[in-house]
C-alpha cells in the first residue's frame, strides 16, 4: 500500500520549553553533534560520512525552526544541506502579482551559509500553496505570469542555490497529469516552458521535477519516466528527477533502488528529497527497528546507484514534525525523537553510509542523454504518446513540421508540433494546415496563432524562430473536437 496523497508540506513549529528544559536539550544536541553516547559505529556524522562517499545528506527547515536553538543546532551538525520548508513556494515569495518579498528565505539561506550548508530550492511551480491570484488569470497570461515568477526568483537566488525542485507534483496517481491552472494554460508542455525559464535565469542550478509516491516502479513513475525520457531527447535541461520518499513504516518499495537507475540511465540525476517514515502512535520498539531497517534501506538504495546525489529528511526531529497534523494517528517519522535522542533510524542511515560504495554522483549531468547510457535494468515502459517511435522523417524544402496528438478526451485533444530545419539554418518559421472536421484551438503555446475558417497558421514566437540546420523547436496545442492529424506545410522566409 502506499501512502495515501499528502497535502502541502507544511512543517510544524514549536515553541521552546522552560529554560532547564532547553538546558537539557541543547546538552543532548552536543553530545550529538561530537558523536557521545553513541554506538561505536555511528561516531560520525551524517554529512561527513555523505560527503565521504560523493554526496550530500540534508534536512528541511522553516523560518519558525530557525528560532528554535536545540533544533538547528543538531541541524547544523549533522546535515550539509537544507530545503526551505515553505518559504520559497509561490504563496511566500509572489503573493500578489508582481509584488516579489525573498525575506523568509533569505533567511534560511544566510543560515545555510553561514554554517557551510547548501540549499536545494524549493518550488517554483506548484498547484498548492498558490496564490488565488494565479488560479484567477485568464489563460492566455498564465504562460507569462509563471515565467516571469520563475525567472525573478531564480534570478534572485542565482548563485546561492545548488539546486530547484522547479515543477512540484505534477502527477495524479493514475499517471496523467494534474488539471491544474498550468497544464489549462498550456498543456503538457508547461513543465518544459518552466524548466527554460529557470535554466535561464540560473544556468548552473541543477533543476529537477519532484514528486511522492514515484519511489517504486508503478504508473505514476512510468508516467514520469516517459516524460523524463521526451524532455530529455528534446533537449529541455532537466537535469535531476526528486523521490520525496514519505513512507509508512514497513512499507519502503522493493523496486526503489531500480526505479532510481532507470531514470540515472538517461543521463540524470536522482536525489530523495523529503524521507520521512511514520509510525501508527504510539510506536512500540519493533516499529522502531523496522523503521531503522527503512531509512538503511533507502540510503543503501542511493548509495548503490552512483548518479543519486544525495538524502534528505523532511525536517530533524519528531517534536518538528508536519506528520501528525496531516496523517491523525501517525507520527514519530524522523530519525530523532522529540527530546532530540537518535533513534535506530539515525544508526542505520549512518551505518548504510559508512559501508555504501565511494562512486562520486556526475557533478554536472548532461542535458541530452550519452549515447553510452545504459539500458534500464527494469522492464521496458511502453512508450508515452511524449515519445515518437517512428524515425525523424527527411526534411524537404527549409523546413519540415510534424504533429504528433499527445492526449486525447471526449471532445478535445492535445498536439505537439515539432518543427525542424533542413540543411540551411532558418531564421523564422510559418506552419499552415487545414483542420479536416471542424476543429478549433483552444489554446496554443511557443507559437503565435491566426485561423480562416478551417484554415490555420502559426508562426514562431519572438525566442523560437532562429534553427540551426538539422535542429528542431517546438510548439504545442489543445483543440476542441476529434483528434486529428491534418497534413502540414513548413516555410520559412
């Protein structure tokens, strides 16, 4: 069984306790952080041993935790890398339009700075945690709305961030993708559109597509890889795939570790991004041993596919945790408990460290896979309507269009044209076709529109007219009516 749909991840926040309380605890996150009290074989730490082996292990902190000493103070020794729990999400930074306020994360920044820890930016493009306003827009400027939020955001924190979870969640659990305001706008295709903004505004932030309940091999994660693989053929810079890994004791997925490959045999990076392991309350000590059996699992897992880049728990302890105000009955998910004690979990994620492989993960992944990749160890997924089997037809002429219907419903569908350049170099293009049975676009996106009758035009937009010879671009659509697949002309001036 797998957990059931988490909602936004929101970290809960505590106040301290009396002052000999806090006394106590901070001499418990000492003794911690020097490695006291501890079994011989967990006399490190969680970063070092990560970085030992090539990669990272990290936490996620709130504005809120940051006024709670004990707390990153454990951080802060045992963790190299911190996600901002909400405050780089769209509500925090954007909330009304074109009104930009960085402070909250600015402050998890500066305290990641200043303790040599590295941030993984979190989200860009989300359907949660959205401003009404984004929801409310018109659809035609939803396109230019998310654009110009993700290049002030990644501008903002160009250089300060290692990576961006830039499209959150994107999937249903069926595999299909989320009816949210972003695929109304444009379709499929604005997972790619987000993925060019953000590399634009930071080239050299390693940008990712995150999601739960892909860990195992199911149709949620077949959906994904199907969508890594097109991005990743098309050229869009997709540089690593994030497994959140929110478990239920007992219930991590035999395929996690060749789930992970598959999707490092394209050429990416993987990281699990937000691990948590809850327990039904109270915890007894097997479910405790079977929660440390877990985490060593999952970091085994990472440690044994070389392009997975790192860990990260989904906040330090129990006492700070999001998991009992969203799952009622369940909690204790961390690898400390809410006195700060380490916990089987904590020995067995660093013990899993200790004897995993020293392979470095890539520290820059391409974004167009190798011709020396690997085949998937797991059981071929068939092809996604994303991925055309058929062979890249000769181009005759300046150039070439060809249409591909990527979905398809009741009374509407999805295409992607992709337009290529013959031998010469084309500066500006112009697509015509004649729509066979009364279709009409709905929406049109990296293209500009107009239509007689049943006679179309579209030509490129200000950035996607200049091809060099043999490359392509391209450009999408939904429509109202049948499906259909016209022929199509290309010329260019």
């Amino acid at each position: 069984m797998k957990p059931p749909n988490h909602p936004m991840d929101r970290s809960g926040g505590r106040a301290c306790g009396p002052a000999a309380v806090v006394a106590a605890v901070v001499t418990a996150v000492t003794a911690v952080a020097v490695g006291l009290a501890m079994p011989a074989q967990a006399a490190s730490t969680l970063k070092a041993s990560a970085e030992a082996k090539g990669r990272y292990f990290g936490t996620a902190l709130t504005r809120g935790d940051l006024g709670i000493s004990a707390e990153v103070n454990l951080a802060a020794a045992q963790f190299d890398m911190v996600t901002p729990g909400n405050e780089m999400k769209w509500d925090a930074t954007e909330s009304s339009r074109g009104s930009f306020n960085f402070g909250s994360g600015d402050q998890i920044v500066s305290f990641a700075q200043s303790h040599g820890m590295r941030v993984r930016g979190h989200t860009l493009v989300w359907h949660n945690q959205l401003p009404s306003w984004v929801s409310s827009l018109p659809l035609n400027q939803v396109q230019s709305a998310m654009e110009n939020h993700i290049t002030n955001e990644a501008t903002h924190y160009k250089g300060k961030v290692y990576s961006w979870d830039v499209v959150n969640e994107p999937y249903n659990e069926d595999g299909t993708l989320r009816q949210d305001v972003f695929y109304k706008a444009m379709g499929a295709d604005y997972i790619a559109n987000a993925l060019r903004a953000a590399h634009a505004a930071d080239p050299n932030a390693k940008l990712y597509i995150n999601d739960y309940n892909i860990e195992g091999t199911n149709a949620k994660s077949n959906a994904l890889y199907s969508l890594a693989q097109s991005l990743v053929s098309r050229g869009v810079p997709l540089h690593g795939i994030g497994f959140e890994s929110h478990f239920i004791v007992g219930q991590v997925p035999s395929s996690l570790q060749a789930n992970m490959q598959r999707f490092a045999n394209l050429g990416l990076d993987v990281a699990i991004t937000e691990l948590d392991d809850r327990i039904p309350m109270p915890a007894d000590s097997s479910e405790l041993q079977q929660q440390g059996t877990d985490y060593g699992k999952v970091v085994s897992a990472c440690m044994a596919v070389s392009r997975c880049v790192g860990v990260s728990q989904w906040g330090v302890d129990d006492g700070h945790t999001w998991i009992p105000g969203t799952f009622p009955g369940y909690g204790a998910p961390m690898m400390w408990d809410s006195g700060y004690q380490p916990k089987p979990a904590y020995t067995a994620a660093l013990n899993a460290l200790d004897s995993g492989p020293g392979t470095s993960p890539s520290p820059t992944p391409p974004v167009s896979p190798s011709p020396s990749v690997s085949p998937s160890p797991t059981p071929p997924v068939s092809p996604s309507p994303w991925v055309s089997p058929s062979p890249t037809p000769p181009v005759t002429g300046s150039c070439s269009a060809t249409l591909t219907t990527v979905n398809s419903w009741p009374g509407g569908f999805q295409s992607e044209v992709t337009v290529r350049a013959g031998g010469s170099a084309v500066d500006g293009w112009t697509v015509k076709w004649t729509w066979p049975g009364g279709q009409t676009f709905s929406s049109l996106w990296n293209g500009t529109q107009s239509v007689s009758g049943s006679s179309v035009t579209v030509r490129n937009a200000a950035y996607n007219g200049s091809i060099a010879a043999g490359a392509s671009t391209t450009f999408g659509f939904t429509a109202n009516g049948t499906a259909a697949t016209p022929t199509l002309t290309c010329t260019s001036p």
